[in-house]
C-alpha cells in the first residue's frame, strides 16, 4: 500500500493487474514529457532523439507531449498502451507523470476525486 502525505487516500499497486489501464486511456489530453525523458524513452525503443521526436512527439507551447491514438467514440489512449496487454510497453522508462498516478495534485479537489473514484480500482479512501 502507497500513501503520500496530503492525500486522503491509499493506492494499492496490485489493483494495476486486474486494471483495464484506465489511466492509460480515456478523454483526450497530454502525458508531458521532459526532455530526460524523451532521451530515456528513446534509448529504451532503441531509436535516436529526431526520429522519436517526429513519431512520438507533440509540441504543445514550450513544452512535450508523448502524443495518443483514437480508440473510440471519445477515447484515447498513450501511444504506449497495449490494448491487448492492457499495460505500457516503455513502463521501465514511463515519464514522471505516470509513475506520480494516482498522487496528482489535482486529485486534491473533491470535484476531481469523482473522477479518480470511477477511474482508479487501487484507490482506497481513507474514512
């Protein structure tokens, strides 16, 4: 069991087998990237930065975007996510945002905590 402190909740890891990688998919959006990142994701695909960049990058302001394919009506998904696996397939490499889920700082709010209620089944809330 993970806790941080400021959370008001726990997550248990072991939920991420039976998952269907909701955190992986859904609703359009970004998985940032810093720059060490892209070079670890690269050196782990085997592949040099620019050609990474063309296919995995988009730039959004002064800032990087690993970018996402259409699964569905309204669903996306990383372009990382194995559909089939239902895991990510650079996990040893994920960026920060990744490995920090679910202790986002937007999942403070009780608006967003609905959505992590419906999306997270390793979310345990505290009583």
């Amino acid at each position: 069991m993970i806790e941080k402190d400021g959370f008001d909740f726990s997550f248990n890891p072991l939920a991420c087998n039976s998952c269907e990688g909701n955190c992986c998919r859904g609703e359009s959006g970004y998985i940032w990237v810093k720059y060490s990142e892209i070079e670890k994701i690269a050196k782990v695909l085997d592949m040099s930065l620019e050609d990474f960049a063309k296919i995995y990058l988009r730039k959004v302001g002064h800032r990087y975007s690993l970018v996402e394919r259409k699964l569905g009506d309204g669903d996306f998904g990383c372009i990382f996510f194995d559909e089939v696996k239902r895991a990510c397939k650079i996990y040893e490499a994920r960026p920060l945002q990744c490995r920090t889920y679910p202790f986002w700082d937007s999942f403070k709010s009780k608006e967003s905590q609905k959505e992590l209620r419906t999306e997270c089944p390793g979310v345990i809330w505290k009583e």
